[in-house]
C-alpha cells in the first residue's frame, strides 16, 4: 500500500519536470508561427518562424540541417554533445530568434503583407 501511495505522488511530479519546458515555453513565448521571407533582389520566398521553436525541440540539431544552415547544425550538435543533451531544453527558446536574425541580417526582408507581419517585429525588436 505505501509503494502504491509513493508511486501516486511521485508519478505526476515527474510529469511535471519532464513537460516542464513545454509548459514554461507555453507561457513566456506563446506559439510558434510562420512568418513569410523574400529576398529583394531575387525575389525568393522563404519562411521564418517567430516564437518558441517546437520543431527545435522534438528534432534538436537537425532543425538547422533542414533549414540548409549545416555550419550551425555543427555547432549544436557541439553544443548537444558538450552538455550532454541539456541544450535540448534551452535552445529552442533562441533557435527561432538566432534563425531570423540570420536570415534579416543576410538581405532578406519581412513580408509586409503576411498575418504574423507585426507579431514578429515585435519579437524580433524591429520597428515595423
């Protein structure tokens, strides 16, 4: 009986710890949300994302491999390895943000027209 009653305070207390993340990036970022790109002088269109970077968190380092940042994808899995999967929980609060800042500071430019326009001026400290 008292193993079962430990078990039964202890379990939901793991649950917490393990969804942890989730919940905190759920509170403080909000959502993660899609932002189109174009670079002027091609007129290529690309997509960025603002807020907490969900796909960071179930992929880790592959992300910046998808996104064609292979440099980057090196870095992190550095990063990954160094501290033993613990960049696993703080990475995707930056990851979105580092990613976008990359692109904005490499020619391409937010597209006015899109729904997400001043959510991610916003979160990227950019005047609209």
């Amino acid at each position: 009986m008292f193993e079962l009653t430990m078990i039964s305070t202890i379990f939901p207390l793991i649950l917490l710890i393990v969804f942890s993340p989730l919940i905190l990036a759920l509170l403080l970022i909000g959502l993660q949300k899609k932002v189109n790109m174009f670079y002027p002088a091609t007129g290529m269109i690309k997509t960025g994302y603002v807020g907490y970077s969900w796909t960071y968190l179930a992929f880790g380092w592959l992300v910046p491999i998808f996104r064609g940042e292979i440099a980057i994808a090196l870095m992190h899995l550095v990063i990954y390895c160094v501290t033993f999967g613990f960049s696993q929980l703080v990475l995707p609060f930056l990851y979105n943000r580092q990613y976008m800042t990359r692109m904005l500071t490499s020619g391409w430019q937010l597209d006015r027209n899109d729904p997400n326009y001043l959510l991610a001026c916003q979160k990227l400290n950019i005047m609209p």
